[in-house]
C-alpha cells in the first residue's frame, strides 16, 4: 500500500478523472457491496463502501490506498482487506463525519 492512506495507490488504475460510485467492491476473499461515494479531496481520498445486504446495509469508510486494483471494464475495484476487516470497521456516519472529529478520528484509525 501506498505511505499515504488518503491517496490511491500509482499502480492500482484509478485515474483522477474516474467516477468509481456503483463499482462493485472485491475484498482478498470475496465481493463486499458496491462502491456508494468516493472522496476527490486530494488530501483526504476514501471510498465509501455500502455493504448491502451482507451486513444489514452497514456503509464503511475505506481509505485510497485499499483500493490495490480498479477494473473500469468490469465496473469493479478491489481492495486489500478481508470481509472480516470490512466487517469489523466502524459504521460511517455522514452526519459525525462532516461535523464530529472524533468521528473522523476512529475512521482514520480504524
């Protein structure tokens, strides 16, 4: 993974330009859900992660530097975490996420 987890990883194909919302999410062992929002702030890029009906609908914050390939062909990216790791990360909170640092906090530590 990259030094800088708020930045996609140079060899992982996400180019600037590229709109990754409604991307299906492969984790190292399976499919998670689908790519809800992704963040352009250049130093603060995430994917937003809404799991469905895997885990109730949870949506989870995963920093750029997951993302290890993008496939535009496919509408897919993939990401260096288990289902368990994804499973085990805090709910995210858009609501706390704008206006709550400790909220972001225990995002970004997670």
């Amino acid at each position: 993974m990259s030094d800088n987890i708020s930045s996609f990883v140079p060899t992982a194909g996400h180019t600037p330009d590229a709109d990754l919302a409604g991307y299906k999410v492969e984790a190292a062992d399976g499919p998670v859900g689908k790519v809800d929002k992704q963040s352009r702030l250049v130093d603060s890029q995430y994917v937003l992660v809404d799991t469905g009906m895997w885990i109730f609908g949870k949506k989870v914050m995963l920093p750029a530097a997951c993302v290890t390939g993008v496939d535009h062909e496919e509408k897919k990216i993939v990401v260096a975490r288990t289902k368990a790791e994804i499973q085990g990360s805090p709910e995210f909170d858009e609501g706390k996420h704008l206006g709550d640092p400790a909220h972001r906090d225990q995002l970004d530590g997670h």
